[in-house]
C-alpha cells in the first residue's frame, strides 16, 4: 500500500511516496519497508528509537510534535513527520492497511467503569448464535465465536488492544461482527479511534483511573468520547447511544447524542426498556445475596438484551438466543414486549421455568 493511501484525508502533510509493508510502533518489529510510528508513552518515549527503525528498514516514520528534540534527527535519511496527533494517525494507518474493511462490519463498542467484559461477552456469543461470526475484543483477549462456540482466539495484555495488534487480529479472525471493550484509557490514548460503530453501551461510571485520569470530570469526560466522536472517513454517520439512565454521567452522555436509547436496571419509567420484576423463587435463600451484591449483573444482561435489540436482528430470534445463555451463574433472563409496543420487562427465574417457555416458542 502506498504512503498516499495510508495518509489519505487525514491531518497530517505527507508529500511522500512509497509502498508501505508494515505498520509498527515497536521498533524491534520494523523489518524493511515498514512505516514506524515512534509514539512518546509514560515508560518509553519511541522517538529515541528512530535510528534504530531506519537501520531496520523503515521507509517513513511519524513522531510526536510535542517536545520533540530536533537532534534525534541527526543522522537520519528517512521522512519524518512530526503530528499532534500520532496516535490517532496510528489507529488509521493500522485499519486502512491490516483491516481496511472492518467499518463495513456490525461494530458494537461497550464502555464504562463496572460490566464491560460481562455486556461484551455476552453480546458477542449472543451474536455467534444468531450465525454470525463474533470477535469478542477485551479483558480476556480477543476470540472468536460461531454458532455459540470459541473457534479461534488471541491473547492481549490489555483491556483494548493496541490498534496494530487489534486489526491484525481482526484480518486474521475474519468476523461478520466485532464487539469491544472500549476502556478510558483505550480512548485517551485514541487506540481504536479509528473504528466506526453502530452501537456504543455505556454501563456506568464510578469513582476509578483516578490517577490517570486526574479528576472524576475528565474521567467522564473521556468515556463520552466514545458517542461523541467519530472518524474522519466514517461510512456511518452516528453511533446509536444505548446508556445507562440511572447513572448521572449516562444522562450527561444521553444530552450530548442524537436519539439515545436509554435503559433503567432500576425501573426508571423514562427509559424504554427497563427491570420491572424479578422472581422471588429464583435462588431460595440467595435471593438476598444476588439483589445487593450482584445486581450490577442485572444491569449488564438489560445492556445486552438492548443492544440486541438496536442491532435490528429479529426479536424471535434474538429473544431465543438470549434465554439460551446462562449469564448470571446459571440464571436466564427474558425480554417480553409489553403491550404498548415499547416498553419491555426482565425476568429473572428458576432455569426449570424455561424449558416450557422455550417450548412454547417453538
């Protein structure tokens, strides 16, 4: 791929040309022909490695403008651009030549302090079983799922995967759906801020990343970058926002997105789809335990069942799919249209109850 394409409509003047055989931010990785991004991180500033990318055989680097020494480019022969925004820059270049494709997918990113593996998981098999080829992307790597089975999978040190890593992944595992953490420092630090989704969840927000983030402010501030920004060659003009009511940065959020769909694990009549009963033969004397100690997994089945629902998959289908995953420690969940059309309710009961649900279904 040629240089002009990498960079094409994106901030940065590059007048340079030439194929392009790889796309690295490590410098022990670039091997002839590879484009090199030397990013300043907290650890490792990349900018010092430039010499050692071009005795390795990089074509071209990118450096971050932002207390860049001009002696570190004694010596060096290579084009170097220097941007304000080399990570994002990053993220693009790496979507455009390992998965210049993955816009066209079903992507679905999931956001929030507490829930984003449960929600992302659950989407992503709930997704399998409705015959689509799900890549799951989060705090247990990067699978892949079909017809509600692992068939392929990768191992990350991070919640969100580096941009270079993730869309190799996602060249290599070939899915018709991608659903991802997407975590606060994965948007800080602009990782997958090339990815265009149709659906983005927000859980929840608590006191968390305070030492990254600084304040509580900008930690919110930061997962609302998730709704509000899109990428500069989008095929989609906006994600869909499915959010959290009952949280006061999930309402924040809803005012700033066209159209959102707001969900209530607390009942909240405002939200179109919300818990409005709950089985009290579910668990006998654990009833009480899983009320105030795991209702948080309420809410994350309620953002999966939604997300779902906004994905426009047939409700039958959908409806069946989800009763057939245990996602609360053997529990089933229902979503049931209430009589307006609009409104739905979440059920939780005894696995048993299920099976002449199911039936009857069929």
């Amino acid at each position: 791929m040629d240089l002009s394409e990498l960079f094409h409509d994106l901030p940065i003047d590059v007048r340079t040309h030439g194929d392009v055989a790889s796309v690295e931010v490590d410098s022990r990785a670039v091997r002839p022909g590879a484009l090199f991004f030397a990013i300043a991180g907290e650890h490792f500033d990349g900018r010092k490695y430039l010499a050692d990318a071009e005795r390795q055989g990089a074509v071209c680097a990118v450096a971050d403008r932002k207390d860049f020494d001009p002696a570190l480019l004694k010596n060096i022969s290579i084009p170097v651009h220097l941007s304000d925004d080399a990570r994002g820059l990053l993220s693009y270049c790496a979507r455009r030549f390992y998965a210049p494709d993955v816009n066209s997918l079903l992507n679905v990113g999931v956001t929030g302090t507490n829930g984003k593996s449960s929600v992302t998981w659950i989407i992503a098999q709930a997704l399998s079983r409705l015959g689509k080829r799900a890549l799951y992307a989060g705090t247990l790597g990067i699978r892949l799922f079909e017809r509600g089975s692992e068939i392929w999978r990768h191992e990350t040190s991070l919640t969100t995967a580096g941009p270079i890593e993730f869309f190799q992944a996602v060249a290599e595992a070939q899915p018709d759906v991608v659903v991802a953490e997407v975590s606060s420092h994965a948007i800080a630090q602009r990782r997958l801020s090339a990815m265009s989704w149709d659906a983005s969840v927000f859980t929840n927000l608590t006191r968390d990343h305070l030492d990254y983030h600084r304040s509580f402010e900008a930690y919110g501030e930061t997962k609302a970058r998730l709704f509000t920004e899109t990428p500069v060659d989008a095929p989609k003009k906006q994600t869909r926002a499915i959010i959290n009511r009952d949280d006061e940065w999930g309402q924040k959020i809803g005012r700033r997105v066209a159209d959102p769909f707001f969900f209530s694990p607390s009942g909240n009549a405002g939200a179109p789809m919300r818990i409005v009963r709950s089985n009290g033969n579910v668990t006998g004397t654990h009833l009480v335990w899983y009320l105030l100690k795991r209702l948080a997994r309420f809410r994350h089945a309620l953002s999966v069942i939604t997300t779902k629902r906004m994905c426009s998959q047939r409700r039958r289908r959908s409806l069946r799919s989800v009763i057939l995953l245990k996602t609360l420690r053997g529990y089933l969940l229902m979503c049931r249209p209430c009589p307006d059309g609009l409104n739905e309710s979440v059920e939780l009961h005894r696995p048993c109850l299920w099976i002449t649900r199911i039936r009857r279904m069929r």
